[in-house]
C-alpha cells in the first residue's frame, strides 16, 4: 500500500511537471521522464515501464494528463507490480 501511495504521489507530482507540446504522441523525453522519476521513487523497471503503458493506454494525449486526479493515478499504478 505504501509502494501505491508512493507511485501514486510521483505521479501526481509529474502530472505538474509535464510541459509537452505533444498533440497526442507520447515523446520519447515524456516516457523517459516518467520512467526515471519513477525509478528515482524505487520502482523496478518493470514496474515503472507497466506504469508507462498504463499511462500511454489511457492518456494518449499526455496533456490530458494535466488533468489527472490522485484517485487516477492510484488506479493507474494499482495494476503494476
């Protein structure tokens, strides 16, 4: 539970670091950052990558993201182990 709040919090912290002029791609610089800032969390690689997808899959435009709620990014990390 902790490991979700943990991921949860990066997240939510992310969500207001992202400065993307994507319209709908995610770049290879966006992925990159969420993975490492979430490795700098203490996820494994898996995991963080699982996070990655997860995000990808339902965020395609990762400016929605900027949108994110803290229940979301919980839900989003709960499917990763």
């Amino acid at each position: 539970m902790n490991r979700v709040f943990n991921i949860a919090v990066f997240w939510f912290s992310l969500v207001f670091g992202v400065t993307s002029c994507a319209t709908g791609d995610w770049s290879k610089e966006e992925k990159d950052k969420l993975v490492d800032r979430c490795r700098n969390e203490g996820g494994s690689r898996s995991y963080c990558n699982c996070y990655l997808n997860a995000a990808i899959k339902a965020y395609p435009n990762p400016e929605d993201m900027e949108e994110l709620s803290f229940e979301e990014a919980v839900e989003l990390s709960i499917q990763c182990k």
